[in-house]
C-alpha cells in the first residue's frame, strides 16, 4: 500500500512535468525569470546619483567658483544649470532641479582670509534616493575643491582622527550582487506559487481532477505530487540560475555553502507550493487567481526584507511578516549566500520554514479536500 | 411555401477560417423570408459560424451575404440593420449576465434600444409576461433552470420586435417540457408577427421535424436543403437522422451499421451492481438531489434521462463517491459506498460529459498514466495499452494529443481510458453530447458489446431519447427527483403516448401540476409593440441612454462580484499599507557593536556618540576579531567599530589615530546610508571633541557647506514616497479593473451584446469606464486620508488641485487599460499584460525614483509622455512643496491631452465585430 501510494505521486509528478512541459506560456515564464530577468534586475539595480540635475547661483564669479562648478560633470549631474536667485524657488517647486548650489558673492575672497564661508545646497528632499547621497557627494567635491585650491595658497593639516571605512561581504557595495540573489529569492517566490496554483486550477477546469479521484489516487498524493514536481522545477531552474546566471555571466561571489542553501530553498518551496494551492482553491478560476496573486505576493516579496531592512519597518509590521516563508528565506540566503553563514547561524530559520511549510501543507490539504468535496 | 419573396439571407461564396481550421467552404445559401428555417447537423460542422455571420457578430472573409436586402460586409448598414435582427447565441444563456436579475437583464436590452422608461416597461411586462418568468423577476439570471435561461434569451432578443430572430441550439440540454413550451411561445410570437423570419440552428434532428425548411451540413458544406418532407422523401428515409444518415457523404458513412439492441437477459437472480437507496444531495438550501432510488443489475444498461441541472450528475458522483450523500446510501455490489475504500475505485470505470482527458499527454500517455495508477503490474501495461488500443480503434493515433483529434475519436479515447483497467462497471456521464449520429452509434454498439459480451454494468446519462431507447432500463429525471423508472417501452405504454418524449412531457407535467409552479402555458405573447412604431427607434448617432446602459449594467456587476471589488476597494489600501512601510529606505535602530581595545573615557565617548543617536542601537561590546567575524556573520550587527589601543593617549598627543568601521554589505543601499551616518556622526564628534580640547578658535574649516533639505527636512521616506505611491496605485489598479471589465465580456461571450446592438464604440467604452472612474476617485480618497492619517503626510497644499489632478489621472489610466484591453483575449492576460505596462512606466520613468530629466533613450521618452509623471509632480506639488493650482497649470495640460488620445486610441482599436 505504502509502495502504491509513492508510485502514485511519482506517476502524478511526471505528469505535471509532461503537463508544463506542453505549456508554452508556463516553460517562457520560467525561463525569462530565472534568466533575463535576474540579470536585468541586477544590472539596472539604478546607480542611486546617475544625472542628477542641479542648478547653481553663483554671485562670486571667481575662479574658486569656477572650479567648483566645473567639478558637478555628468554622469553623477547633469551639466549644471547657471540660474539667478529669484528664480530658485519657481524652478525647485517645479521639480526641475534636485539641487540648487547658492556660492555667496566674494566667497573665495573670505576663504582665502580664513573667514570661513558658507555655501547653501538645497535639496529637493522628495527625491529621497538622489537627496541623500547627492547631498553628501556635492558637499564631499565642494570641500575638496576648496582644499585643493588653499592648498597652493597655504598648508592645511590633515585631520587628527581618520575614519576608515570597509564595507564586509561587499567591499564595492556592489548592487548587482544583492540585485541578482535577491531577483532568485523573488522568483522562487512568484514561480512556485503560480506553477501549483495554476496547474490546479487548470486540472479543475478541464474537469480532469474529478477524474482523479473516481480512480484509487487519494488527495494527498494528488496534492503531494504537484508540490513536489512544482518544487523541483523550480530548484532546478533557481540552481541554473544562481550558478550560471549570477555566478558565472555576473561573477557574484558565493560565500556559503549551495547545498545548504538549497535545502533552505526546499523548505521555502514547500511552504510557497502549499500557499499556491490554498490560493488555487480560493479562487474559482484562472482570473481570480491571477487578482489574489497580485494582492499577495506583492506584499510577500516587499515586506520580507528582500528589497528595504526589516528593522525600519514598524514593529507590527514586522511581526506580522515572522509569520510570512519568505522572512527566514530572505535572513537565510543572506547569512549563506552573502555571509557565508553555517547551519549554527541558520538553523532556526530552517526550523521555522519547515513549520510554516507543514502548517500551510495541512492547511491547504484540509481546503483541498474541503473545495473537492463540495464541487458541484 | 413563399419561396417566390426575396430570401431573408442571401450567401454567395462564404468561407470562414479559424487559423488552419476551415469552419466554413463555398457556402451558396438562399433563406427564404417569413419561414422557420432550420440548420441540422452535429456540433463543430459550422451551423453556429454561419449564424455568426448572418447575425454580424463575424466579420465576413469571403463571399458575400446579404440579410433583410444589404450587404453585411458594409459596417454602415450593419449598424442601420441591427435593430432588426435578433441573435442568441449557444449556451445557455450565454448572452445574459448572470449576477443581474431577470429584470435588470430585459431592462438592460430595452435601454440599448432607446426605449423610455414607460416603453420599457410596458414592453418588458408583456414580454415576462408571455414566457412566465414574471414570478421570477428579481432571481439572478445565473440561478434559473436551463429552461428559463432560453426564455429569458427570448424575451432579450424580442425586446426590439426584429425582423429575423436568429437562435442557436436554443433548447441544448433543456427538458423536454421546456423544449415543448419554447417552441410552442415561438409558434405564437410568429402568429402575432407573421412577417418575422426565424432562423434556429438544433442538434436534435427531432425538433427539426417542426420547421418550415431546412439545410443540413456537415465539414463546413451544405449538404441539402429543403422541407423536411422533400429531404425524408429524397432519401427513402422514415427520420432526419437516418435522413442526415444518408446524406452524409460515402467516406463518412463507411462502416456504419445501425445499433442493434440484443435484449438483456436478465433474471431476478443476477447480482445487484448498483443500489441507490434514497439518495440526497443538498447543497446550502438547494436539493440538488431527492431521495433517489434505484437497483441496476449486473450487465443492464441503465439509462438517465433529463435536462441540464436536473440531478443526473450530482447522482453519478454520489455514486462514484466523488460527493458524500447528504442522505441516504449508495451500495456497490452489495457494499455500502466508502469513499475511502480505493478497491471499489478499481471496480468501476468513470467517463464525464467533457471527456476529461490530459490534453498535454498523448494517447498513449493518457493510457499509461490510468494504467499505472490503478496500480496494474507493470508487465501488463503495454499489453494491456494495445489491447484497448486495439479494441476502441486507437492504433493510428496512439502519438496524437487529444486536443488535436475529432471528437468522435476523443470519445473512444475516453472510453478505453474508463477500461483501461478491466472495471466491473461503466458509469458515463453525457459520453455523447455533441458526437456526430454515426460515431455515437459506433459508440453505442461498442457499448452493448462490452455489455453483453462482457457482463459490464452500463449506468448511462443522455439527453437524447433516442438514446435512452436503447437501453434496458431507464429512469426519467427532472429537478432532483425520479419520475419513474422502467423498461422504454413500458414506460411509453403505461402512459398511452406515441412516443418517448411525449410520455416524459406526460410525466413532467405531472409533476409540475404537484409542484410548486414553474409557470403553465404562457399567454400569447405579443412581444410588444404594435405595428412598427417602435420597431426602429434606435438609431447610430451616440446616445447618452445606451452609454447609461452601460454605466448602470457595469456598476450592478461590479457590486455582485466579490473578488473584483476587494481587489477594487481593498487592493489600493493593501498595496499602499505595503508600499508605504515595504519602499522606506529609512535606517534607524540599527544594530552595532564596539571593539574597543582602548577602554579610556574617550574611547567610550567616542561610542556614545554612536548609540546617542536614532539611527543606530548599541549591542554588547565585542572582545576579538573572531566575535566580531561571528557575529557579523550571522547578521546579528550590522556595524562594528574598532578603536585601536592608545586612542585617547594619541589623540591627547595630535598623533594620527585610525578608527575602523566595518559595514556589513550584503544589502548595498542600506550599506551607503549607513556610511554616510557614520562619517557624519564621527564628523560631528571630532569637531566637537577638538573644540573642547583645543579651544573654539583652533579649527575653523575654510568654508562650509550648509545643507537646506527642502519640503521634507528630515529626510525620511514617507513623505517622499507616500505622494509618489498614490499615482502609482491609481495607474495601476483601475487600469487593470477597466482591462478586464471588457476581455471578462470576450471570454463570457456577453460581449455579443455590443456586436448585434445599435450601440457605438464611445457608448460602450465610456458607459464602461464611468464606473471605474467612481470607483478610483473614491480610493484615492481613501489614499489620502489614509496619507494624512496613518502615515502623517499632510496635503499642504491645494487639495482642490490634487483632486482635480486626481479625476484627470483616472480617467487617463482607465482609458489607458481599456486600450490594453483592446489587444488582450484572456482575463489572465489582461490581468498581467496591464500590470508589466502600467508598472514598469510608473515606477522606473516617471520621477517616481529618479526625475525624468534624469533618464536616458527610451525611457526618458516614455517618461515623457506617460501621464503618471505628470500627476506625480501635482501629488508631490500639493503634498510636499505647498503648491496651488496656478504653480502646477503645466501639469495639467499633458493630463488633459492623454485623455481624448488615449479614448480615441482604444475607439479606433475596439472591434465591432468577431475576427
């Protein structure tokens, strides 16, 4: 019977895989989004000060002045626009400039007499990526700028405290590297659920499913062998991608151990297939579905962690997410693929995925039967 | 016969092509006018693609057709000519919308129609009136009977008194006392309108006795045409289905044989097969099945008669243990039924009304897969595959996927699947709707050989009586409950009827005498008008009325379809409540420890300087390089600061000290915020630490750079993201509710309703975008208070402004996902074309992130021209920077554009007709 029971699922997994294997839409999808598009989301991961546009009131006209707007080049700013200081206002409330350089008039004058100017920068804070490094950018080149030009003038002695800084595990803060692993993260997410969701939804549509049951095949091995074959299409394709895509055309280097990460993936994906289904027995048909995806998985991939840290999201937030797969998968693949982090730091992720996955397993076993048993 | 008036249809030439697949050939066809003119002929020979084309809902390919004396090829008198052709459409009740009550359906058409409020009604009582549904007004279309769907088509198609009324398999899987009081209604409205044409297309050959005049087809062509008693006499044949019979053409008829019926021998001492002992099946308040009762024995074919919804089904998935009774039980060869017990599965073979096969495994496949999951041993597989193979005439097409072979051959291929694993018992579902005579006789003596030959119990369900003839016993079923249960002929006799039908109908009427009322015999009906008064009221030129239709016909769908409204009303708070907190680029409390090999006062007030601020939290102190390794490793500090040995005692000294700060980088944009806190707080100590130490005059910095943060001075994420997210909700979510509102009426079908009524492309397009435009204005009420509220964002300037922003920018992004709409079939389609192209746009080229100004080739262009850019500025003016309406006038101009573009775009796209 035990026997029986496992080549059931065998003989239904190979049937799902013969099934996508005839879905032209499904074998696209896959591909696209374990290649095309983890290499274009890591590399347009936006550089975050890329032609910024900046304006400068310059009433000193001298060659500090100069030097300093000569220093504002492409491709960090646009070239800068020369504007009066009537017109600041108009332009900043138009959007036009995200930063406005104010040189007050005789400023090399006073830094040359050692009186110690100011120049104002406005920033349009709105633009929250370009403001807050364009800010400290321009500021870092006007001091340089102003060093350099003294420094002919007269020594300057170097700061007594030197702050050096070393980014760990990304020592260029590379974007495509977080860009690229978390897009896998992603994608296992989004695929996982669409594949198992989608291949029940179309079984049940095409009536195939009653069939099923009139023979001895129970819902166990009828759900088992969809989370089972959805889950390892995925596996497979995330590994491609991770060792083709991400570490082979973009050499991000991998920390941690694969294996270990990809039984993290297992895990993960045992919860996501599960959700998948209890998605598919929510909703009545292929539309349906596609609408609950949109208002869950969005939410899944942003709040997890995978595209802003958790700890500045508020607290309820981020309890509420304790209860989401994609939480400890996120904190998992980072430790591994990032930190090169063992079993000793990650094991109560995994412990926390299996639990997720086997509550949501049940769950979604209890609503498919419960869906089965009430077709009409 | 007036065969000397000019037909009502006139075709020349006519072919009609899907892909590769030829539905119709060099049809040359002349209707007569005034007659009941019948198109017979199984499913799939092209009798619904012929009436498409007359009807216009079928954009013609070749030839010609003329209807009521023009040319439908001319879109200008087919919009001339709508008003007087009626179309239904197959299905029941395909062209109705079933969340609408019966009521809201007839009223619906009426207003297409451009008839008054007192028109309509008068119209639409006499109407409800004539076909008894006038008890049922308020019942929503999608829960009455097969029956009464027909009639509610009728009453919808004669709102407008038509010329030619056009009906496709009107009474499909219908009972046949509802088939009986439907042709009887369309038999009076003829005698009220004896200048009207019908053209009915049927796949009951019976029914096409009645008719004036009929064509017969098969693959595309026309076989014959005539009355019916010309084409029975032509052909020496006593019916039209062996009239049909004969016509088909020689290779078709090759190996026909009629069924012959060996009796069944049976005796009271044969085993019992199949018991249903007061079946009941209740879902919520519905008896879908009541106390059935029956005993088949082994080897009997036992037949189920009725009409769509009358219980067969809900009956044989009780029996085959698919649902649990709600009372009573089923006993399987003297067993009671367990639905767990998997070795009564093995025992009986399952075939339903859709032939439910993988369309992505081959035959072979499919033939595989059941065998092993009956769990035969794998040694038998192949042998036992050939072998039905064999018998059920597979052998050519064993590689062939399903989808791509007839359906006669599909039956078969459902048939062997039921075998394949050697079943005491047959249970088939409807295993012949739609075959064409000949396969279903070569299917049925398949049947009486596995019967006879092989002791199988047959338990059948069928629609057509000739069908139920030929089985042992039959049992007559209508709303969940046997009506009797016999031998054919023995029910024939005990009612003293001709025939089986008319013994059903016997029955039937029986029953609803005892039953609560499904309404009697109708009153004549006069469809509503008197002569031609109304007949052509509607006319093309835009009406406000059929645009209001539309509106209010929308909204009442709208509000009776849960998901879509949660997604409408919901979806943009979910995704707002995510957006806000998940797009916070924000870094506070972030966790960080110290190395301090220095342990002096001004080591530790070098770290306090750190934990004193709202961006980072101190952990416990680190003691090595390894905790630190460790620690930073397991994520649990993002930061760690090293401060070397004799740190105060040289820095007292205006040595060069070294501090070393390690940021953890697996998150790079977290990692370049960090770093610049650090370097702006360690700034910050050291001017403050050499003021105290050295005296306010000893460092004074040559200039200094003194930051302004504009409209958001702390520079936090929310006010920055919060007015940037509203205009992407507001693209994104009526966008998508706009797409799928008009490709939900291509995969329904009920978009025919906009094909064969006078409506016009801006009527339907603007009728169905007003709802949506309601619905997003009030979300984005919702978006801002939920902006002022929760995330404290107040609107600091013109609100007035924002608004009106607001109401250009929906109108925009609706009219954006109905041109989307336009070149989308399927909702699943429709649902994730408009979200790559709204989002993309919306979030990379807008300003969203970087301003516009900012980006490069193509998006910049797109940027440009996208309205979200445009509202995103008039958002960030009104919530950030203060603005009113007169800083933000170049704003609106764009807005006002994309609207009239984008409408007329989708107008010229939308198609008026099927392609």
């Amino acid at each position: 019977m035990k026997q029986q029971h496992v080549r059931n699922i065998a003989q239904l997994g190979i049937k799902e895989l013969y099934s996508l294997l005839r879905d032209p839409i499904m074998l696209v999808l896959i591909v696209y989004a374990f290649s095309f598009s983890i290499y274009t989301a890591a590399t347009a991961m936006p550089e975050t000060l890329h032609k910024a546009p900046i304006a400068v009131i310059d009433e000193d006209r001298s060659p500090l002045s100069e030097r300093i707007v000569d220093a504002l080049y492409p491709p960090y700013f646009m070239p800068p626009t020369r504007i009066t200081l009537s017109e600041l206002d108009a332009r900043m409330d138009a959007g036009l400039d995200t930063f406005a350089l104010y040189i007050p008039a005789s400023f090399q004058r006073d830094v040359l007499a050692g009186r110690a100017p100011t120049i104002q920068l406005s920033v349009d804070a709105t633009r929250m990526s370009q403001a807050f490094t364009g800010s400290g950018h321009i500021q870092t080149i006007v001091l340089d700028q102003v060093n350099e030009f003294v420094r002919r003038e007269r020594t300057v002695s170097i700061p007594p405290v030197e702050l050096v800084l070393r980014a760990r595990f990304n020592p260029e803060l590379n974007k495509s590297w977080f860009g690229g692993v978390m897009q896998i993260i992603n994608n296992i997410t989004m695929l996982s659920i669409v594949l198992t969701g989608a291949a029940l939804i179309r079984e049940r549509e095409h009536g195939t499913l009653e069939h099923l049951l009139v023979m001895p095949v129970s819902p166990f091995e009828i759900m088992a062998s969809k989370v089972l074959a959805m889950a390892a299409v995925v596996l497979v394709a995330s590994a491609f991608a991770l060792n083709v895509v991400v570490r082979g055309l973009m050499g991000v280097p991998i920390e941690g151990s694969l294996p270990l990460f990809f039984f993290g993936a297992a895990l993960h994906l045992f919860a996501t297939t599960s959700l998948g289904i209890v998605l598919a027995t929510l909703a009545r048909s292929m539309p349906q579905f596609g609408m609950l995806l949109l208002m869950v998985l969005l939410p899944l991939q942003m709040l997890s962690g995978g595209s802003t840290p958790r700890e500045s999201m508020p607290e309820i937030v981020q309890f509420v997410m304790l209860a989401a797969p994609n939480t400890h998968f996120v904190l998992l693949s980072q430790g591994i693929l990032y930190r090169g982090a063992g079993l000793e730091v990650v094991w109560p992720q995994l412990i926390s995925l299996a639990v997720i996955g086997s509550i949501l397993f049940m769950f979604s076993l209890a609503r498919f039967r419960k869906t089965l048993a009430s077709t009409e | 016969m007036n065969s000397a008036a000019a037909p009502v249809v006139r075709m020349q030439g006519v072919g009609l092509r899907y892909g590769k697949a030829q539905a119709l050939r060099d049809i040359d066809l002349d209707i007569p006018a005034g007659v009941m003119a019948g198109l017979i002929g199984p499913d799939g020979v092209g009798k619904s693609s012929l009436l498409a084309l007359v009807s216009g809902v079928r954009a013609l390919q070749d030839g010609r057709i003329e209807v009521l004396g023009g040319d439908m090829a001319s879109a200008r008198f087919r919009a001339h000519v709508s008003p007087r052709i009626a179309y239904m459409p197959q299905g029941l009740g395909k062209n109705l919308y079933p969340t609408l009550s019966v009521m809201e359906n007839v009223d619906f058409f009426g207003r297409l129609f451009g008839h008054d409020r007192a028109e309509r009604k008068r119209r639409i009582g006499t109407l409800l009136a004539a076909t008894g549904l006038t008890p049922f007004a308020d019942r929503p279309a999608g829960k009455l009977s097969g029956g009464m769907k027909q009639k509610l088509g009728l009453c919808c198609a004669l709102i407008h008194d038509p010329e030619l009324l056009i009906l496709d398999e009107p009474t499909t899987g219908v009972d046949p006392l509802s088939r009986r009081q439907f042709w009887a209604l369309i038999d009076d409205i003829r005698a009220e309108r004896p200048g009207m044409s019908v053209l009915v297309a049927t796949g009951y050959m019976e029914e096409a006795g009645r008719f004036d005049w009929l064509v017969a087809m098969d693959a595309g062509r026309v076989l014959a045409t005539g009355a019916p008693a010309e084409l029975l006499a032509s052909t020496g044949s006593t019916t039209l289905e062996q009239a049909f019979i004969a016509l088909l053409p020689e290779e078709k008829r090759a190996g026909y044989r009629p069924v012959e019926i060996v009796p069944h021998a049976a005796d009271a001492d044969t085993e019992i097969a199949i018991e249903a002992r007061d079946l009941t099946m209740r879902f919520g308040d519905f008896t879908a099945v009541d106390g059935v009762n029956f005993r088949i024995r082994r080897g009997e074919i036992f037949g189920f008669l009725g009409s769509n919804g009358c219980g067969k089904t809900t009956t044989m998935k009780m029996l085959t243990g698919l649902l649990p009774p709600t009372q009573g039980e089923a006993l399987l060869f003297g067993k009671p039924l367990d639905a767990n017990d998997l070795a009564t599965r093995r025992r009986v073979g399952f075939m339903t009304q859709s032939f439910s096969l993988y369309s992505e495994l081959t035959v072979r496949q499919n033939l595989m897969l059941h065998a092993r999951l009956f769990g035969l041993p794998e040694a038998d597989i192949e042998p036992r595959v050939q072998a039905m193979a064999e018998r059920f005439d597979l052998l050519d097409i064993l590689d062939a996927l399903p989808d791509a072979l007839p359906l006669g051959d599909r039956q078969r291929l459902s048939l062997a699947v039921a075998m394949i694993h050697g079943p005491e018992m047959l249970i088939l579902d409807e295993p012949t709707s739609g075959v064409d005579p000949v396969a279903r006789d070569a299917f049925w003596r398949a049947l009486i050989e596995l019967s006879r030959r092989d002791g199988v119990t047959i338990f059948i369900s069928t629609h057509f009586m000739n069908e139920a003839e030929r089985c042992d016993r039959i049992s007559l079923m209508h709303a969940g409950g046997v009506l009797v249960s016999d031998k054919p002929q023995a029910i024939v006799a005990a009612r003293g009827a001709p025939t089986l039908e008319d013994a059903f109908i016997a029955y039937l009427q029986e029953a609803a005498s005892e039953a609560p009322p499904e309404p009697a015999r109708p009153t004549p009906a006069s469809a509503g008008a008197g002569p031609a008064a109304f007949a052509h009221a509607a006319n093309r030129s835009f009406s406000l009325r059929r645009l209001f239709s539309y509106t209010l016909r929308e909204s009442l769908e709208l509000r009776r379809d849960p998901i879509r409204l949660t997604l409408a009303v919901l979806g943009s708070i979910l995704l707002m409540l995510v957006l806000g907190y998940g797009i916070t680029l924000d870094v506070e409390d972030l966790a960080y420890a110290v190395l301090d090999h220095d342990q002096t006062s001004i080591s530790r007030d070098y770290s306090l300087s750190l934990s004193g601020s709202r961006y980072f939290s101190e952990r416990a102190p680190l003691a090595n390089y390894d905790e630190l390794d460790r620690r930073m490793r397991a994520g649990e500090i993002s930061l760690a600061i090293e401060i070397p040995p004799g740190f105060g005692r040289d820095l007292l000294h205006g040595r060069p000290v070294q501090i070393s700060a390690w940021i953890d980088g697996a998150m790079p944009t977290r990692a370049e915020t960090v770093r610049g806190y650090v370097q702006g707080i360690h700034q910050h100590w050291l001017s403050r630490r050499l003021r105290e130490a050295l005296g306010e005059t000893a460092v004074v910095p040559l200039a200094t750079v003194e930051t302004r943060f504009r409209y958001n001075p702390d520079v936090r994420s929310l006010p920055a993201m919060v007015p940037a997210v509203i205009p992407l909700l507001l693209m994104l979510i009526p966008a998508i509710l706009a797409a799928l509102s008009v490709v939900r009426e291509k995969e329904m079908g009920s978009i025919i309703n906009f094909y064969v009524t006078p409506s016009t492309r801006l009527e339907f397009l603007l009728g169905k975008q007003i709802p949506y435009v309601v619905l997003a204005m009030a979300s984005f009420l919702l978006l801002v208070l939920m902006a002022v509220v929760l995330f404290r964002v107040p609107v600091t300037g013109s609100f007035a402004a924002l608004a009106l922003g607001a109401l250009l920018y929906v109108i925009s992004s609706t009219a954006f996902g109905l041109l989307i709409s336009t070149f989308v079939r399927s909702q699943v389609a429709a649902l994730f074309g408009t979200s790559i192209l709204t989002i993309l746009p919306a979030v990379q080229f807008s300003g969203l992130i970087d301003p516009v100004g900012s980006l490069e080739g193509a998006g910049r262009l797109i940027g440009n021209i996208f309205p979200t850019t445009y509202f995103v500025i008039i958002s960030r003016g009104t919530f950030s920077k203060a603005l009113e309406f007169s800083d933000l006038q170049s704003s609106f101009v764009p807005l006002l554009i994309s609207i009239p573009t984008l409408i007329g775009l989708t107008a010229m796209l939308l198609r008026k007709q099927q392609r």
